[in-house]
C-alpha cells in the first residue's frame, strides 16, 4: 500500500512548528522524523508505481513478441503443409512413372485404341496400369446397370418375386417384352438384364427394389459416392438419355473403375456377367435363350464379364474383365466405335494380363 503525508499535513506541521511559544526541541526532531519517513514512504511508493508501469509495459512487449513468433510459427506451418502436399504430389507421380516404365518392360507398348475414355485397373491392389482422357466426363450408356445390379444384390432376396406393373414396360428399345402382371423372381430377371441389358426389366427391378425409379436413381447416387466416385450422376436405371428437363448423366472411367471394381467383388453378380447364354424362363412358363451382349466373352477365353452400352452421346462402351495366371485385371472403353470397342478391349486385357 503506497503512503504518503499529504503536502497540506506538512505544511501544517512547519506552520505548527513556526509559531512563538510552540517551540518544542524534542517535538520538533520527532516531526522531522516523521516528515522524513513520510518522504521515503512517497518516494518508495512512487518507485513501486513506476515499476509497475515498467513491468506491465514489458508483459505487453512480451505478449506482442509472442504474437508475431505465434504468427510466424503458422507461417512456418502452413508452408510446411504446402510442401508436404507438394511432396506427396511428387511422390505419387513418380510411383505412376515407376509403374508405367515397369510396365512398359513387362508388357511392351500399350494398344491402339479408338476409345477416346480409357482405363485399365488391377482391382486387387488398386492399381491403375494405363488410363486415357480417365476424368473426362461424359455419358456411359448401359455399363450404368452395374451400379443397377449392385444395388440389387446389396439389398439381397434375390429369389423374391417381382410382379411386372404397366410403367414397367414403358420405356424405349432395348426390352425383352415384359408384361403387366408377369411374375418373376428378381434373380431371373436380375441375370438376363446382365446377360441382354434390357431396359424394361432394369424399370421393374429399380421399382421393385426402392418403390419408384426417383427413389432408385437417388440410391444410385448415394451409393456411388460412398464408393468414391466425385464426378457421376445417374439419372435411371438404365443408361438411357434424359428425357424431359431430365440433367445429362455422365460419369468419368475412373469412377466407373470405381463401381466395376465394386461390382467385381459380388459373387452373385460374377456369376451372371460371365454367361455366354442364358435360358430366360417367361412367366408362361416357356424359355427364351438370351445371347450374352458381350462379343469379347466369346473370342477371349481369359474374359469373364462385364458390360456393354450404346448411346449417341457414349459411343459404343464395354467394361471387360478378364483372369489369367492368378492376375485379374478391369478395362474400360468408352466413347468406341462399333468394330473398334471389341478390339480395344481385347487388346487391353490381353495387354494387362502379360504380367
């Protein structure tokens, strides 16, 4: 606590001090004493105050310098971010130089293609071996049914009967013919849309599995971006091009890389795409032999699947996968021509499958 004698007291004292007849030597000394404490006492306080405002001064010089050092620490960090992401950059383009050089020596050259859309994948190990135009977006036809079918298989009862309603069958070529009231079982009708791609029968599963096509095409979505894909929208659940004020659906190769990988790991579905023919049983009871639309299933033994599509917009597309010597390999062409799609993916797989 800072003391002082008020100057007033002092004075008073002096006053007190210079009056006649008031003369005490012993008082006098006494209030000297105390004037001189009461000095000291001022002074002390007074240092004590600049102290204070010489301390306060420093905290604020010292906060201030922490500040800038705080500044220049996420300087420091956000630089060092940016070189890490830099790094990483670096890093990922000298792994795919790596792999296309190793490639290149354990295969050769890769194929002419007329796909303008291309990528070839290992999907056990999440590899990409070759990739042309692979962010590109665009329309990708009836390869689209393989999010279809994973969706279908995802939901599972696949032996559950379907009763074909009358907006089922209202959609444009290509159709197997259903008719309202036809009772199927969701893996008859699930297997000749992998093997035929008929789009009315893509209608009724879609229908059947979410209530209506909207409610199925927002499934589709959804699912599709769980798996990663950034740069899809499906619009059906078929392929087929807008109608109405309906957007134009595009997906890129790789996120269709993406949904094939997906799809290649469903047992059930790996069944299906791998049949040359199938026997369609109708809900009258007779059978029709489906021819599988996949030409490549017939002129490459090493082919197992997947899916073919045709639209103006996509081209001729295949999505093809094939096995040999414990390798597994995915290709996907799109925006081909008519001769060219077979050869493209043909070619590719043979090519991925050296090695």
């Amino acid at each position: 606590m800072t003391f002082r004698l008020p100057l007033r007291s002092i004075a008073a004292l002096a006053a007190l001090l210079a009056l006649p007849g008031c003369r005490d030597a012993k008082r006098e000394a006494e209030l000297v004493v105390l004037e001189g404490k009461a000095r000291t006492a001022t002074a002390e306080a007074e240092k004590r105050e600049a102290d204070a405002i010489k301390d306060k001064q420093a905290a604020i010089e010292h906060e201030e310098k922490l500040k800038l050092r705080e500044a220049e620490l996420a300087e420091l960090a956000a630089h060092m971010t940016a070189r890490e992401k830099e790094l990483d950059k670096l890093q990922a383009e000298m792994k795919a130089a790596k792999v296309e050089y190793e490639t290149k020596l354990k295969r050769g050259p890769v194929p002419e293609v007329d796909a303008e859309r291309v990528i070839v994948i290992n999907p056990e190990a999440d590899e990409i071996l070759y990739e042309r135009n692979a962010d590109r977006e665009g329309a990708i036809a009836s390869t689209t049914k393989l999010m279809t079918a994973t969706l279908l298989i995802e939901n599972g009862d696949l032996d559950k009967e379907v009763i074909i309603e009358d907006s089922d069958t209202r959609c444009a070529p290509v159709k197997i013919g259903l008719k309202k009231g036809e009772k199927y079982t969701r893996r008859n009708l699930l297997t000749a849309l992998m093997v035929k791609s008929s789009n009315d029968i893509a209608q009724a599963l879609a229908r059947d599995n979410a209530g209506s096509l909207e409610a199925f095409v927002k499934k589709m979505n959804e699912r599709a971006k769980e798996l990663g894909c950034e740069h899809c929208l499906f619009i059906n659940p078929n392929g087929l091009p807008p109608v109405g004020d309906q957007p134009e659906p595009y997906c890129t190769a790789r996120d269709l890389a993406k949904i094939a990988s997906h799809a290649d790991k469903l047992p059930e579905l790996r069944q299906m795409v791998k049949l040359k023919t199938y026997s369609f049983q109708r809900s009258d009871g007779k059978a029709v032999t489906l021819e599988n639309t996949n030409r490549v299933l017939r002129t490459c033994d090493y082919c197992d699947g997947m899916k073919t599509g045709f639209t103006q917009a996509a081209g001729y597309c295949l999505v093809a996968s094939g096995e040999r010597g414990g390798r597994r390999r995915i290709v996907i062409v799109l925006n081909s021509t008519a001769s060219g799609v077979w050869r493209d993916a043909e070619q590719l797989l043979l090519w991925a499958l050296k090695a």
